[in-house]
C-alpha cells in the first residue's frame, strides 16, 4: 500500500486492518506495539467514528502511515 485516500473512519480503518495484516501481527499484538487497547484497535479498523483523535495518529505512526491533508480538488 503507496497511498490510499481516506474520505472517513471507514477508510481509514480499512487501510490499518490492511497494513497490520501485511505486518503479519494479530490485533493483540499490533494493539501492544501501539500501546493502546485492542478494543480500540478493533474499532478503529471497523471504522468507528468517534474514536480519539490521538490515539488514531498513534496507531498510524507505528504502522508507518502518514496523515497528508490537502484542499479538494487541489493537485500538489
């Protein structure tokens, strides 16, 4: 996975399921390298909504993704 465009918690659960499987580490395990509950770890990658923002950038720097914000319809 290069890049994935995320448009909500969906996606971007989608896309942490995906990169924790590639990692080959089970929720429990990928929920201890993130130091954060499995519980969190499951909502997160089941798109929950209304998880805490900061847990989520924790989760995603420890997987190595990287959060790029930009304006609709703007090319870099």
């Amino acid at each position: 996975m290069n890049e994935y465009l995320a448009h909500g918690p969906a996606e971007i659960g989608k896309a942490v399921r995906q990169r924790r499987q590639e990692m080959k580490l089970t929720q429990a395990n990928a929920a201890g390298l993130c130091n954060v509950g499995i519980r969190f770890l499951s909502e997160l990658e089941n798109g929950k909504p209304t998880l805490h923002l900061g847990k989520v950038m924790k989760v995603l720097r420890a997987f190595g993704l990287m959060t790029i914000l930009k304006r609709k319809g703007i090319e870099p």
